[in-house]
C-alpha cells in the first residue's frame, strides 16, 4: 500500500561516487531532485579504495578554488606517490612521483580511502537545498508509464513511496535495479571480473611513500593481485580475475587468493607476521571493456551500473564520478528542453567513452593472447 507519494523532475537512484557525483553538479546548477539509497550512510562498499587524479578533477570542476590539501589532508586519507609492479618472477619496478620544483607545493596523484569515509565525504557535500536525499530508501518496483516513470521503494520504517518523474539516472551499482527495469543485461564473463578485498594491518615491506602495488601471479592468466595502503598501518589486499577465464580453467578464487598469501614465494613472507582484520568478501566488476547503450527514454546510467570500470586497472571511483558529472549535463539540457526522449541523450556515450578507449583497446589486445 502506497502511503507517500513524491514527484520530481528527477530521480538519482543510488548516493555511491557516481550518484552523489550526478547530485552535486545538479545543485550546482540550481536544479532540485531526489536521490535514493537503500543503504544507511556512513556504510562499506567492497572496492579498492584507490582514488586517482580524476576523482580530484571532478571535484575541481565542481569548484575551482579547492585544494588538494582541502579534500584530502584528513586522517582518513592517504597520499601515495606512485606504483610498484611485481612481475611473477618477483622482479620489482617502483614509478615514484617525481619532487616539484622548489617552492611548489607537494601534492600526489593517487590517494586511498576506505569507500566507509570516501562515500560519506561525498554525501555531507550534497546541497540539501536542491537535493532531497532519501537514505534507507529501497526501489523494489520501477514502471514506465507514458512517458514518465512510476517507482515504488520501501523505507527502512516500512512506509511505501510512490516517485513519479520524467527521469531516471541509475547510479545503484552493478546489480542495479534502474537496469533491471529496462530490459537489463546479463552478465558478460569477457567483459566482467570476479574479486576479492580482505583489510589487512602490518603487512610489511610496504614503501614508504605509500605506493600502490600490484603483483602479477605466476601462471595466472590476466589477473592481479593488490595491496593499497591505507591510514593506521592498514591495507587493502584483493585479488581479481576476468570471469571468462575464472569459468574456463575452474578457478576458485578464494583458494587462489589464499595461496598467494601464504604459499607465493613473492608475497606469504610479507604476511606471515600481518594480521587480517576481515574474512575475504567477494564482489564482481562490470568492465567497460567494450562500448554499451547506457541511455535511452528518460534515462541516463552512470558508474557501476553503465559498467564503467576501467578494465585495466579496476579503477571505478574516477569513471563513476566522470560519468555522474558529464549525466548531469546532459539532464540540464533535457530538463531546460523538457525532453527526455532518446533523442536528447544520443551523445552521452561518445562523451563517456571518448575517456575509456585506450583503456578499451589495451584490454582488448590483452584478451587476444590469453591462452
């Protein structure tokens, strides 16, 4: 039974990077909306924790005078100057930021986070002014009716909503229910991964300029493990692989990413005396390994939900937030126009891959020699 009912001239569904991201630039605008998630904010999202400099561009489009040190000198974060890439016969190649001229001031390119507080930063920025932002708010149904969209969502004390508006920005991730309610598409093992995240605290032999590493496993066909550090001598450990290659070789991931820790001759010893904080969790990756349709009649995707992870890296914070900043765009111009047909919206995939290709074409001539 319907006890609520809410109309807007857009709906977000979904507050992670790619939502808030959408959110903020529309209140920016000074165009009002709703934004939706089933979770309790603050609250854990299984990822990497890897922030990388698109992540602060955005935010930079979002306001030109903030600073690096304004967003990310807090406990919560920390610099990392570069990368360490561990080939499997254990040889290792550091790519350190190099020093700034003298007086500049020094900032890096990479940061981590735990998505608990990077997530939660980004929602205490949205402008409650243009933004009714409805956490502990579940979508179970979504109905095109016309030309508008009927959704109903459930919140945390019971009560029932009923959304109407014209559009629709699914940013709820890779099991999004905005996708499942226009047709939706099943899972691409090629264009997709398995992984795994495990908090770790005293790994050792991390740098000490806080790089990010990744390690290429002997024998293990295109897939990486990782160790990101984070404040408090802690650290994100995963493992991930393309699912197509997981199905074809019968691979259990979780026993892969246990050997590695404990029986790899490049890794175990520096985690004999490290304690792991978590069991392992499992989580999949849509990647934007090859071009999608990520809009159509009164509707826009965004981050996750578009698959937009980059394949290469697994990098999916930056692309999510790109991809909310160019959506928002594209919904100012159909909501000045009040259209919201296809139409209107043709553009927005060329906008969101002309930043992917590379990353395409290198994922791609990868795939090709895989055995």
């Amino acid at each position: 039974m319907i006890t609520d009912r809410i109309q807007t001239d857009l709906l977000i569904v979904g507050a992670g990077p790619a939502g808030a991201t959408t959110s903020l630039f529309l209140a920016k605008m000074g165009i009002p909306h709703t934004i939706v998630d089933a979770a309790a904010f603050p609250r854990d999202k299984v990822c990497g924790d890897g922030l990388d400099l698109k992540v602060f561009r955005v935010l930079q489009h979002l306001d030109p005078n903030i600073t690096a040190s304004e967003v990310f000198d807090h406990q919560e974060f920390l610099q990392s100057w570069g990368a360490r890439i561990i080939t499997p016969n254990g040889r290792v190649t550091d790519f350190v930021q190099p020093e700034p001229p003298e007086g500049a001031p020094l900032r890096s390119v990479l940061w981590t986070s735990k998505r608990l507080h990077f997530d939660q930063f980004l929602i205490k920025k949205l402008d409650r002014r243009f933004a009714n932002f409805l956490p502990e708010t579940k979508v179970e149904k979504i109905e095109r009716d016309g030309k508008r969209w009927r959704v109903q969502a459930r919140k945390s004390d019971g009560t029932m909503l009923e959304i109407d508006t014209p559009l629709l920005i699914g940013a709820d991730g890779d099991h999004s229910v905005v996708l499942r309610s226009i047709g939706g598409r099943s899972i691409e093992r090629r264009h997709y991964a398995g992984t795994l995240r495990q908090y770790w605290k005293g790994v050792s032999g991390l740098h000490p300029k806080n790089l990010i590493e990744v390690y290429l496993p002997k024998g293990l066909p295109l897939s990486y493990f990782y160790i990101f550090p984070l404040p408090n001598g802690e650290a994100n450990v995963g493992y991930g692989m393309v699912s197509e290659l997981i199905a074809k070789y019968k691979y259990n991931l979780r026993d892969l990413f246990k050997k590695i820790l404990t029986e790899d001759p490049n890794m175990a010893p520096r985690f004999r005396d490290a304690q792991p904080l978590e069991e392992p969790i499992g989580w999949g990756i849509p990647l934007a390994s090859r071009r999608r349709k990520n809009f159509g009649d009164g509707y826009l995707l965004t981050g996750d939900a578009a698959s937009l992870v980059c394949p290469t890296s697994g990098e999916g914070i930056g692309t999510g937030m790109v991809s909310g900043y160019i959506a928002a765009h594209f919904a100012q111009k159909a909501l000045n126009n009040k259209q919201f047909d296809a139409e209107v919206f043709k553009n927005y995939d060329r906008e969101v891959y002309r930043r992917l290709e590379g990353e395409i074409r290198v994922f791609q001539n990868l795939m090709r020699f895989q055995p």
